[in-house]
C-alpha cells in the first residue's frame, strides 16, 4: 500500500501531476467530450486513492468500470504509453470492489426509506409543485408529530389517505389540505412504484459504513453503483445520489483537515442533478457541496461540458482534469472558453486553443498544491490504469457479490410496523356504530372505545420516540427540510 503522504501520480508531461492526499477532499472535476477519456482518468484516480485506502464510490452509467476489479491485460497501446511516460516497474493488478445495484439485480441491493429521503427530495421525484410540496411536507410533519414511520410507499400512501379523509381536523394545526394535492402525489406515487421505487424504498436501509471499507491489504473499497439501467431515469438516478452525498454529511463527523479523505465520491452525468433542480433544492446542493469536505468526503463531478456546472459550485472544484472539447457551436465555443479562464494560466500554453487540440487520453490538469492553492496547468497524458479497461463477464460480477462480507445482509426485504400496520391497526381498534335502518343518530363512543383509543395513540408515540431513534427521521434532515 502507498503511504498516504506522498502524491498520487495520474498524469505526467515534462513534469509529473499528483493528487495530494491531503488535499483529495477539496473536490474535483473531470470534464471532456465523449471519447476523450474521461472514464479512464476517473478510474486512474479511484485505483490511485484506493492503493492509499481511502474507499471511493462512484456511479457505473455505461457498464465500464467493473474491470478495476480485475487486473489489466498487456496491450500495445498501454506498453507505448508506459515507455512513453516513463513508468519503470508499472504492474496490472485489480482492487477491491463492491457491486451495488437499486435494482438489486448486477450487485447488493441499495435501499432507503421514505423517512430517510425526505419531503423535498421526494418532491423532486414526483414531480410536485410547490403547492403539492407544501401538503407533502405537512403529511411528514403529521407522521412525526404521531409517531408515524414512514418507512416504504404504502406507508406514505396510508398517512396520504389518512390526512385526506381527516383534513378538517388537522386544518387548525397544520394548515389547509387541499384534495387536489393528495391526489396528485399519490398519482406520482403510481408512477414511482412502476419505475422501481417499491424495490429501492424499503428495509433494511443502506448503512453508509458498508461503503467505508478497506481489504485485509489497507486498500480502499471501490464502490460501483449499476447505473446503467437507473439511468433511464435521470431523475432518480440523480435524487438517489443526492441523497446519498446528503446522507454522509449527516452522519459522518466532522474531521477539519484530514492528512486523506474518508471517502471520495464520483458523481457521473453531473449535469443531471443541476437541471431542472428548484431554486431551493440548488441551494441545499450548493450548501452540501460546500461543506462537506469538512467531514473529510471529497466530491468528483464527471460531465461533458463545465458550465453543466453552477459557478458557484465550479469555483469549489481544486482538483481538475479537462479532456478535449469541440467547438462547433457557439454554445461549445463558449464552454471552452469558460474551460480555459477557470484554470491557473501557464505562459507556455495558450489554454483556449489547446483544449480543442487535445488528443485520447490526453488532458489540461491541475491539482492543488500542499497549500490549497491551484498548480499552473498542465498539458499531460493520464496514467494508464492498473486494472482492466472495460466490464468484466456477468459471471465474474456474481462470483464477486457472493463472495463478498455484505452477502446475504441485504438481500431480503424487512417489512416491519409502521405507519400503514399502525393506521390499519388504528382503524380496526374503533369501529363504526351500526345505526338502525332509518335514523341518522350520531352515538358517542363508550368508555370502551375511548381506552382502545387512547391505548392505541399511546403506543403510536411511544413508536415515535423509541423506534423513531432508530430510523431517524429525514436523513436529509437539517440540509433537505427534514428533521432529527
């Protein structure tokens, strides 16, 4: 294993380009056209904070980077590269990895409960305005305030209805319901259940430390999320990664300046979690991105073209390796030369005109140096990697799931009592007086029926304040609207 004070090689030109471990947390960029090489760099740099065991995670949208766990082949291509940059004693090996899947079907299957997702991420998701939003946030406000665990969808689907057919008691204390708004989020609820969300919301939950592993030899874990399939749907691929980045700065304490990352996390198709993403959720992803270094996880955003990136977020990302991009259109003409201006410029090279020059493989870096300060760029070629370019066999994957520590723990589904068991219960403990045929008299319910009640709402609150510790309600808590 490499000692962690040293500089993580990943580019050489007439002088090599390291990533300073302590430094890896300061987040980064890879940036460049399709077929340029930016799925290599990226492996380059987890097999490079693996060997110092720092565990990455990071999203697999083409199916390419299940290789890394295995080693290289010998080809002319990466023996000319070698030669060229000088690599005395370059070896092939794999690295440790971890296959997960939402799906549950290439790798251990990843899960989250409703809880845990929040109102405001989940609004993303459904598609909901601002009005529906509100009356979603009012009916996570209900289930706290009861005791309720909203755990998978029809939990959420029972406290809806439950709220519905209820409005008018709880429009004193919370605000109006509108029906209107009930309907519309159980319709994206239909609409979420059809595209896998029955599968990803449900127990048990994803434990954050199954991701921050290292091997018997000290190397980190490499953690690949199957997103070829998730990413057919852009929006969950980039709510679930969302929440996954806001869930480690909820839970991870925080560390200053660490001498090397707890974790660093890829974020693939970055552009996917900037579209279309309200003014206030842009906020709270500004807000996580800018903070969360300080609980030592390093961000890497991987897309096309940098202005997918907000400013404001740009001007966070030290670390930066930016392939070639074309300028055909004004647009592209635009994003080079916005590329350009974000570097440190080096009188040697006219950075503009260099980008749309360069070749595979080959890149603009710049890493920072001990002082946080941004190196003079760089025109260099990446490092070729350690392990296998390109997907392993679908046996292969299976053979390293099964073996993995995690088998099993995962696998089946756990439905326990939460809010749909607690509101059926609820129901069934006070039936409906049977009135005689004819008359409309409205009974007073018996002494009976009023313990039933009130033994039953105290069971609900005590649910709230013993089991809810447990779940901890909106993981995205005190960042995405929820609460501890």
């Amino acid at each position: 294993m490499s000692d962690a004070s040293n500089g993580l090689l990943i580019a050489k030109s007439s002088v090599e380009l390291c990533i300073l471990p302590g430094m890896a947390n300061r987040h980064g960029l890879i940036a460049g056209a399709t077929g340029t090489g930016k799925t290599v760099s990226l492996q380059v740099i987890a097999e490079s904070l693996s060997s110092i065991g720092v565990p990455v995670f990071m999203a697999d949208v083409k199916g390419d980077l299940s290789g890394v766990s295995q080693a290289g082949t010998p080809k002319p291509k990466i023996a000319e590269r070698t030669k060229q940059l000088g690599l005395e004693n370059f070896a092939f090996h794999g690295f440790p990895v971890t296959f997960w899947d939402v799906f549950g079907e290439q790798g251990h299957p990843v899960r989250a409960t409703i809880s845990e997702m929040g109102p405001l991420l989940l609004g993303r998701l459904l598609n909901l305005n601002e009005t529906q939003e509100g009356v979603l946030t009012m009916v996570f406000r209900i289930a706290d305030d009861q005791g309720m665990l909203l755990l998978d969808l029809k939990d959420l689907r029972a406290m809806l209805q439950h709220v519905g057919d209820n409005a008018s008691s709880y429009k004193t204390q919370y605000g109006n319901v509108s029906a209107a708004s009930i309907g519309a989020i159980q319709r994206g609820l239909l609409t979420l259940e059809e595209q896998g969300g029955t599968q990803f919301f449900a127990e048990p939950a994803l434990d954050l430390d199954d991701l921050i592993q290292t091997d018997s030899e000290g190397r980190g874990m490499i953690n690949i999320l199957a997103a070829d399939k998730l990413l057919q749907m852009p929006k969950i691929y980039a709510t679930f990664l969302l929440w996954m980045l806001a869930e480690l700065f909820e839970r991870l304490p925080e560390v200053g300046d660490p001498e090397k990352p707890k974790l660093v996390f890829f974020f693939d198709e970055a552009h996917l979690l900037f579209s279309d993403a309200p003014r206030p959720l842009m906020e709270k992803i500004e807000q996580v991105v800018r903070l969360v270094r300080s609980k030592g996880v390093g961000v890497y955003f991987i897309t096309q073209n940098p202005l997918d990136i907000p400013e404001i977020v740009l001007g966070q990302l030290g670390n930066r390796v930016q392939h070639a991009l074309r300028a055909f259109t004004p647009r592209d003409q635009k994003a080079v030369k916005a590329a350009a201006e974000t570097f440190r410029s080096n009188p040697r090279l006219d950075v503009e005109k260099v980008i749309t020059e360069l070749a595979v493989g080959e890149a603009l870096v710049s890493f920072l140096d001990a002082k946080g300060t941004p190196g003079v760029v760089e025109r260099a070629f990446i490092l070729p990697p350690h392990g296998q370019i390109g997907p392993i066999t679908p046996e292969q994957r299976q053979e390293i799931v099964n073996s993995s520590t995690l088998a099993g723990h995962y696998g089946k589904v756990v439905d326990r009592e939460s809010a749909y068991e607690l509101l059926k219960t609820r129901q069934e403990a006070v039936p409906v007086p049977q009135q005689p045929a004819g008359r409309q008299v409205k009974e007073k319910p018996s002494e009976t029926q009023k313990m039933i009640t009130a033994m039953a709402t105290s069971a609900v609150r005590a649910a709230g304040t013993q089991i809810g510790r447990q779940i901890i309600r909106g993981v995205l808590g005190s960042i995405f609207g929820g609460k501890r």
